[in-house]
C-alpha cells in the first residue's frame, strides 16, 4: 500500500448506548481503490459519517492526509435545486473559495450531467441522482472519495457507467476511492484490497482477489444470500431524492471532531 | 367605488406589515424547522428604538435602520439561544422562542413602558384613484415590494442564499457537503429578524405600537405563513397582503372589531383543509 490517505485506528463509535464499530482498523493508501463490504446494519455507513466528522468516535483516531469527501448513502440530493446549484454547494468547503465553486469540470469529467444542469435534482432517476452525487462530492477537490452504497437501486448498466467513471477518476486523476457495497462482487471486481466487516468489527481483510476466493466470503456475500438490499435502511430512503431529513439521523458535530485531522496537501 | 381602492391600497400596506412578518417566519422555519414565536417581539423592539431615536433627534432613515438593526441582533440573540445548544429539537426551540417572547415584554416595558407610541411617517394623504388615503401607506408598500425581489434573488442567486436553501432542502446533505447548519440557522435568524424589525418600523407611524403589538403581527404573520405551509415566501407574501385588504374591507364595509378574527378564521381554514389532505398536522409541522 502507498502511503496512506486515510487510516482509522481502533475506531468505536456507539449510538445511545448501542455499539455501532467496535475498534476498527483501516487505511487506504494514495490512489488506492479499496472496497468495504458488509451487510445491512454492519456499521458501514457510520464508518462514512465518522469519516467524513459528522459523528464524534468514542474512540480511536482518524488521520486524513489532504482531502476527503463522501457520496452519501441514499444520494440525498437537495431535492428542489437545480443540479448545478447541487454541484455549486459540493465546493462549499472548497479552499479556493468562488473559484472552487466553479461547476464547469465537472461536467468534462461526468459529460452525462451536462443536459442536466437546469432540471431539479429531484426530478432526476436514481442513476442521475448517483452521479449529481458523485460530481458533487468532486467539487471539494477530494484525495479520496467515500462512496457509500454505490449501485443501491441502480440498474446494471448505470452502475457499470458509474463503475467506469470512478475507475476513470482512479487511473486519470489518482483519486483513492474507498467503495462501500452491498455487491460484494463488484465491489471485489473494481478494487485492488477490501475489508469485510461485520457487525462492527473488520472480520476479514485482504486483496480483493483472495477474499473472492476465501470461503467464508463466497458463502455469506457471494453466494445465494446476499441481502437484496431488503433491510429497514434500504427501502428508507433510496429514490426519495432529498426534500427531507431521514428519521434518527444524527444532528451533532460540524467538521472538526475529535480525532479528525484534515491537513491540506 | 373610490372607497373600495382606497380600502385596497390601505389593506396592502397593513398586509405589507403582514407579509414581512411571515417571510421573516418562512426564512428562519425552512432553514431551521423551527416556528418563532418570538418573531412578533423583532417589530415591537424595533418600533420602539425607532421611537426613542426619532425623539431624541436622530434622522429619519438612520432612526429607521437602527430598528430594523436592532431587530436583527435580537433575531441572532433569539437564535442562539433556541438552536445555539447542538441536537435541540424544533420543538423544544418553538417554546423557548415563546419564552423569550414574553421575556420581551418584561425588557420593553422596562425600557419604554407600556403606553403605545408611534412616530409620524410620509406626512399627508394621497389621493389614489380618487380614493385619499395616508400617504404612509405608498410608502410601505413601496418598500415591500423591493425588499421580496431582493430576499428572492438573494436565496436564488448567491451562494450563501443557495447554502440556506441547502439547509431546508437536505440538513443532512447541507452537512455532507460541510455547510454549517447551525451557522446558517443563525443567519435564518438574524434575516427572519431584520424583516419583523422592518414590519414595525414601517407600520408604526399607521398604526402605534404597545409592547403586546407582536400578538396581532404574530396570528396574521403566521396565519400568511402558515398559507405555504411555512416554506414558501411568495405564498406569505400573498397571503399576508390578502389578509390586510381583507381585514380592511372587514372594518370598513362591516365593523373595526373583527380585524383579528379574519386572520384566525382563515388560518384555521388553511391548517383544517391541509390536516385532512395531508393526514396528520405532524406533517405540515415537521
Ligand atoms: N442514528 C442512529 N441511532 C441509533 N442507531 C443507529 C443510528 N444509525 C445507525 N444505527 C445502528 O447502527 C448500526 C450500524 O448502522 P449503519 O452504519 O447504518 O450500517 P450499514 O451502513 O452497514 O447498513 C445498525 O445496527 C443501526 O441500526
Ligand atoms: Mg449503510
């Protein structure tokens, strides 16, 4: 592994009481694609939130070396503005300020959006909305990219689409891409490492071609039953397209929590 | 005839008030869910520095901006104390602000005391369509309008008004893409401020104001607001200058001491009609 841009260690992180990850280790090194599998409820998502401060550990640390931005599970657009006003607030954060908010890459790097730009983000299919998403999360400029549930209710053919711009990103622009999936096999087939984890903990780790091999994995990802996107979570919030706050979500901590260190490149 | 349009024109500056009352509600309500019930208190404080200023020799304008000012460091202090403390639900926020609405009145009597006071306004009447009415009143209206344009660019066009777009599009994604929610709740704030404080400066000179005027603001600002379902500006708007033409029509045509019960029998209609359409009230005060 190159020298890492993201490295958790011993990371726990309870709900009221309830433990969600339980003294996880991980990193991604530079230009790295890693996958991160797991089923529904396993911890994955609030590895995202963690990640990117939204959620303050109980323990453990997160180091990011330059910049880190997520493409959150569900798309969560801001349903009601227009696509190129979703891609202007991606920049919010963006170091370079106006100029930062400058939406034109974007469209040069994800041309699918172009047609776009005027239509409300929440007029848009699933698919549409997944790669808004993406350009957004590009907008701040990140080193790697959090992608939290990829190809949930996407069809085959927009997730290869999406698959093709992320591995595009990757070799073009040396974006390291930490792939959060219910299909483990894609997951597995686009990265080089991935992590199982499984409630809470990091079951297994490894390169990506091994875990596809090993047989604990076939078994519970690869085999007949993988979860088909059926859990509470799924159904919640998939082609809902923003407008409105999912239920228990978390409202605590800006950006700067504790043991989040964001350091510029 | 002439009596209708000066009626008319009479009821869109008192709905003018109305209307600036209801946006400050909308701004502060999408960006934050929270409902202010402090939001009458913004016109009360800001009509009465405007008062005290104007007495003690300070121009016209300058006096006027002080209110609106005052009005929007009140809003910014409300905020704070309703929102300031991380994971403090709408709910909880809706009674504070109920609260320090009160408390409000404790601080204007202390200052001001508790006879009603005005100021004079565009002195002398104007004569519309044969109708004569104060001239006031073309004054309010013509500050107003000006005013929606620029709230409506300001949240449409710039990129902190798209930021507090964000926040009542998506609180969640607004987070994701590093907005500081909280911040912009308080600037929800300050802005929901700034334009009650306005609505008092500029409907003070046509009508006085005691420190418990922000009851009657508050049920016709709410009751315009309440008409978009909290969330749209351009329906208070509306709403709030249909309330004022109504409400004068009512005390012209009919008696001067139905004014309030327009507003309550209306916002009634609005939430009865949106209840059974929409299910339960949880929804539209979500
Ligand atoms: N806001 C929350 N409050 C309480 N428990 C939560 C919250 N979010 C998630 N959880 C719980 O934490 C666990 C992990 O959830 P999550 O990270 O969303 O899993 P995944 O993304 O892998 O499906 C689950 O048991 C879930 O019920
Ligand atoms: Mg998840």
């Amino acid at each position: 592994m190159s020298r890492p841009v993201v490295e958790v260690t011993g990371l726990t992180v309870r709900y009221a009481g309830a433990t969600a990850l339980d003294g996880v280790d991980l990193a991604v090194g530079e230009g790295e694609l890693v996958a991160l599998i797991g089923a529904n409820g396993a911890g994955k998502s609030t590895l995202v939130k963690a990640l990117s401060g939204l959620l303050r550990p109980h323990a453990g640390t997160i180091t990011v070396r330059g910049r880190l931005a997520q493409v959150p599970e569900g798309r969560e657009m801001f349903g009601d503005l227009t696509v190129d006003d979703n891609l202007r607030l991606g920049g919010w954060r963006n170091p370079e300020g106006r100029r930062g908010r400058d939406t034109s890459p974007i469209y040069e790097l994800l041309p699918e959006l172009s047609d776009l730009r005027r239509r409300r983000a929440g007029s848009l299919s699933g698919g549409q909305q997944q790669m808004v998403a993406i350009g957004r999360a590009l907008m701040a400029r990140p080193d790697i990219l959090v992608v939290d549930e990829l190809s949930l209710g996407l069809a085959p053919l927009v997730v290869t689409t999406l698959v093709g711009h992320l591995r595009t990103l990757n070799t073009e622009r040396g974006l390291a891409v930490l792939l959060i999936e219910q299909n483990a096999r894609l997951a597995l087939d686009m990265c080089e490492r991935a992590y199982v984890l499984e409630t809470g903990r990091i079951a297994l780790h490894g390169a990506a071609k091994d875990l596809a091999r090993d047989p604990q994995v076939t078994a519970a990802y690869l085999g007949g039953h993988v979860e088909a996107g059926g859990g509470l979570e799924a159904g919640g919030h998939v082609e809902v397209g923003g407008g409105q706050e999912a239920g228990g979500r978390l409202e605590a901590g800006g950006h700067a929590s504790g043991g989040h260190v964001e350091a510029a490149t | 005839m002439s009596d209708l349009l000066g009626y008319i024109v009479t009821g869109l500056g008192i709905g003018a008030g109305f209307a600036l009352v209801a946006s400050g509600l909308v701004a502060i309500y999408r960006v934050t869910r929270v409902v202010n019930f402090a939001q009458g208190a913004f016109a009360v404080l800001a009509a009465m520095l405007t008062a005290s200023l104007l007495g003690s020799g300070v121009p016209h304008g300058v006096a006027e901006l002080g209110g609106v000012a005052l009005g929007a460091i009140t809003g910014l202090l409300v905020g704070v104390v309703a929102i300031g403390r991380p994971g403090t639900s709408p709910g909880t926020s809706l009674i504070v602000t109920l609260g320090l609405g009160v408390l409000a009145y404790a601080i204007e009597i202390l200052i001001w005391g508790d006879q009603p006071r005005s100021y004079p306004g565009v002195p002398g009447v104007a004569e519309v369509g044969g109708a004569r009415l104060q001239a006031h009143y073309l004054l309010i209206v013509a500050v107003t309008g000006p005013v929606f344009a620029v709230m409506a660019w300001f949240f449409a066009r710039t990129d902190l008004g798209k930021a507090l777009s964000a926040c009542a599009s998506n609180r969640y994604a607004a987070q994701v893409v590093g907005i500081d929610v909280r911040r912009m709740g308080l600037l929800a704030f300050a802005i929901g401020g700034a334009l009650g404080g306005l609505a008092g400066v500029l409907t003070t000179p046509v009508q006085q104001v005691t420190f418990d005027s922000d009851v009657a603001l508050i049920v016709n600002g709410f009751a315009a607001a309440v008409l978009g379902g909290l969330t749209r500006p351009g329906v208070a708007l509306a709403g709030g200058l249909l309330l004022g033409v109504a409400q004068t029509l009512v005390a012209g045509y009919g008696g001067g001491a139905y004014q309030v019960e327009v507003a309550l029998v209306l916002m009634l209609t609005v939430m009865i009609v949106q209840a059974a359409r929409t299910g339960p009230v949880a929804e539209t005060a979500r």
